[in-house]
C-alpha cells in the first residue's frame, strides 16, 4: 500500500492553525482511502530538524571512508530524512507564510534532503512523486493584487521541489487568514470564509484524486 510523508511546519496547535486544518483533511482523506497505508509523519515545529552543519555539508559531497566520527553522525541524520523522502509514494507539507516566507524549520528540513547527485540534479532519487503543498497566508498574494510581488512561499518550493528536486508539484492555498483577527480585514471575512472552504474541498478531492492515481 502507498506511503504518505506528511510534514507540518506551522507553529500553532491545529485548532488556530489554517494550514494544520487543511493538511489534517487532506491526510483523514487519504487514510480513508488506504486504511492500510502508511503515514509518516513529522511535525517540524515541534520537533525541529537540526540547521545544517559544515559537517553535515560536506559529508554529503565527500567518500564516506573519509569522513570523521561528526561526519559520519551528520550525514546519519540527513540520510534519515532522505530516505523517507525516498520511499514515500506522496508528500504533503504544511507551508504557512511567516513574513512573506516559508517557516524556517522547513527550510532546515529542505537543507538536509537536498543532497547534490542524489535527491538533487540530472535524475533527482524522488523525481516524480506527487506533492501537495498546502501554502496558508494572512493575506492574498494572487496576480493582480497590492502585494503580488512580496509571494516568496510558493515561488520558492516550485523551484526547489519541482525544479531541483524533480517532484510533482500542487498548491492549495488558503488565504486572507488573518481577517477574523484584525480589524482592519473585517471585510475580507468572507472572502477568507470561502478560501478557508475552498482549501478545505480541494484538501479532499486532491487526497481522493491522488489515491485513485497512485492504485491505477
């Protein structure tokens, strides 16, 4: 049966989380189509991948009977996440937009998967696997609006996960999140009612869509 990695990166408990509720959906989903499936699972905020080291680094571009005891400890690590990349069937990442960016614990996670000659560069180990990126935001950032130019979230992971990391990328993207908070947005409550509800939906029919893809 397929394998899910699911990795949530936002800082707030899923009850206050947009993106948690959104990747939540999605995996239920996709459990109710493989009820005997495998989700792996990794909360990055609340059990940070560590930042890159210099050993870390050059473990990953140097012979492996060189390498010192830190090395070899480093590159254990990063091998570890990779793997799970590797194996997976799909992925699907919880992307919020903290000041106008992907959180810093899923760049660290990227860091340690992105390893030249292997999960990156002319045949990517994962090249293929679908991803679904679920990139929540206070704002709205689409084409056309005041602050279309401050997107830096999905911009980035199309060119790091489709590009260089060779996987099959899609985007659900509830918006206008910080709306019920502030009151300057009170009007934008219902348009992040129906992006909240949109999210949602599209959180089911990808997981559906997805499972049927992967069986076939």
């Amino acid at each position: 049966m397929p394998t899910l990695l699911h990795l949530d990166s936002s800082v707030f408990a899923r009850e206050r989380s947009a993106s948690r509720a959104v990747t939540d959906t999605f995996r239920r989903t996709w459990q109710e189509q493989h009820p005997d499936g495998t989700v792996v699972y990794r909360d990055l905020a609340a059990a940070p991948v560590p930042h890159i080291t210099a050993d870390a680094y050059t473990a990953g571009l140097s012979d492996p009977a060189s390498h010192s005891p830190e090395q070899t400890a480093a590159l254990a690590a990063r091998l570890e996440l990779i793997e799970e990349l590797e194996q997976a069937d799909a992925v699907l990442l919880g992307a919020p937009m903290y000041n106008y960016a992907i959180p810093s614990t899923l760049k660290t996670w990227l860091d340690s998967v992105m390893l030249p000659g292997r999960t990156s560069g002319d045949a990517p180990s994962s090249k293929g696997t679908p991803v679904v990126v679920v990139a929540s935001r206070g704002g709205s950032y689409r084409p056309g609006t005041p602050r279309e130019d401050w997107e830096f979230v999905q911009t980035y992971l199309r060119k790091v996960l489709g590009e260089s990391l060779g996987l099959d990328v899609e985007f659900i993207v509830p918006e206008l999140t910080m709306a019920p908070k502030m009151p300057a947005m009170a009007e934008l409550i219902p348009l992040y009612e129906r992006s909240r509800e949109q999210a949602l939906e599209d959180a089911v029919t990808k997981a559906k869509e997805l499972a049927e893809r992967l069986a076939s």
